[in-house]
C-alpha cells in the first residue's frame, strides 16, 4: 500500500466510488478517501456523500489514515456498501490556492529576512489567510513590499511538485521543516511529505497544492499586524 494519501495520489479526483470498509450510526470509513481531512492551517475539506438511497452532507473528520472516519450530517445514518464520495471542487480550489499562496509569502519571508521561521498559519473559509513569523523589530513596510514578488511567482507558473524523506534527512536539511513548534505528521513508514515550488522553494506540507502557480488569483497583502516584539502577522487574501 502506497504510504501516501489518496488525496496526494491523486489530486485531480475529487468524485471517487469507493466501498465502505466499516460503519456506525452517523460515520464510516472508506477504502480510499478523496477527502483532506485539514491541518497544518488548511482547513477541511467539505463534500457529501452520496449512495443508492440518499446522499448526505461531510460534516467532519475523526482518527487519521486507514482509521479515520468520516462524519456525517445525520447522527443516525446507517450506510453500507458502495458509495460516492464527492469533494467541494470550488473549496478544494480556494484552499489549494490559499495554501500555494502562504508557501510562496513563506519562501520570500525565508529568503529576505534571516531564515525567520512561522510561529502560526490558518487559511479561512472567505479566501484569506494569515501566516505569523518570528521577525524581530520587522520594517512592516518591508514586509507589505512581497507583494509584489508573490505575485511574479505566480505569474512564472512555476510547477509545484512533492516527494518523500525520511525523517532524519529531513531535520538534517535547513529551512526544510519551516514552522517553529510543529511537522507534518509522518506517514505510515516514517517519511514526511516535501512540497517544492519549483526554483523557489521546497518545505515539509501535508496539505494540498495548486500543480502550477500560475492557476492561482492573485494575491493582495491585505494587513500587517505587530504581535508582541518578536511576531508579525501577515494577512493576505485571493482577489
């Protein structure tokens, strides 16, 4: 079994017929999952499911990998057998631009200012996102500045592609695993998963991507927000 999840494999699928490998009142569990179940600041992806006799809303996520279970919206769903999982595309496509986009103010912030790390990311359901750095006494005009460049990026189209390493290697290589407190959690044998913005940037990041910059909006850098001496928060959005 490949260590990867479905929804690394396979990106593009967001439509996936799909047995039921167990079953409670309100939740399952799938053969294959198309479904980013969130973390690392992404949030979850939303869909339905669909079978024979009805279809219900994805309300939530429970467990990780082979154990993980989907919830529905009906506490009381009892539902066996085949069924159709099916992901929001129009979300999907929000957080994989939102994503790409916080990788591409990561790599600039990386590169211009002292290797800072972030001490905190979320991306939102209204097509924005803030990311904190531990940038000390940061010129907030510097930062207001990568506007500019995260938009030459995305114009470049520069593919974004992944691969594994172990752990070790991972911690060995500076700026690969580039958030202060936490790393993507490992995969079943033990490697952790590297997205790489081709001639950017490359960091450790369970979540999804764009294949190419250049299907994102472009990006405004909407505030710059001092959070104690040491943090400065930079929220952007989609436009």
């Amino acid at each position: 079994m490949s260590p990867r999840a479905f929804y690394h494999d396979h990106p593009e699928t967001l439509c996936l017929q799909t047995e039921i490998i167990a079953s409670q009142p309100g939740r399952v569990r799938l053969a294959h999952s198309p479904f980013f179940p969130g973390g690392g600041g992404q949030m979850a992806d939303r869909g339905m499911l669909r079978w024979q006799h009805g279809e219900l809303p994805v309300t939530g996520f429970e467990g990780s990998g082979r154990d993980q279970w989907i919830v529905l919206s009906d506490p009381d769903a009892d539902i066996t057998g085949t069924v159709e999982a099916v992901v929001d595309p129009a979300f999907r496509q929000m957080m994989r631009e939102l994503h790409t986009g916080t990788h591409i103010l990561n790599a600039l912030v990386f590169q211009n200012f002292d290797g800072a790390l972030v001490t905190g990311v979320q991306m939102n359901e209204d097509g924005t996102a803030r990311m904190d750095f531990d940038v000390p006494d940061a010129d907030n005009g510097r930062l207001r500045s990568l506007e500019a460049p995260i938009n030459d990026v995305l114009r470049q189209n520069l593919p974004v592609t992944d691969s594994y390493a172990g752990i070790e290697q991972a911690a060995k290589e500076h700026g690969l695993i580039r958030s202060r407190s936490v790393a993507p959690p490992p995969t079943p044998d033990g490697t952790i998963r590297i997205v790489e913005i081709r001639g950017l940037d490359r960091q450790a990041c369970g979540g999804t991507h764009l294949a190419e910059t250049g299907m994102s909006r472009p990006i405004c850098i909407l505030k710059i927000e001092n959070k104690g001496r040491h943090n400065r928060r930079v929220r952007i959005g989609l436009a």
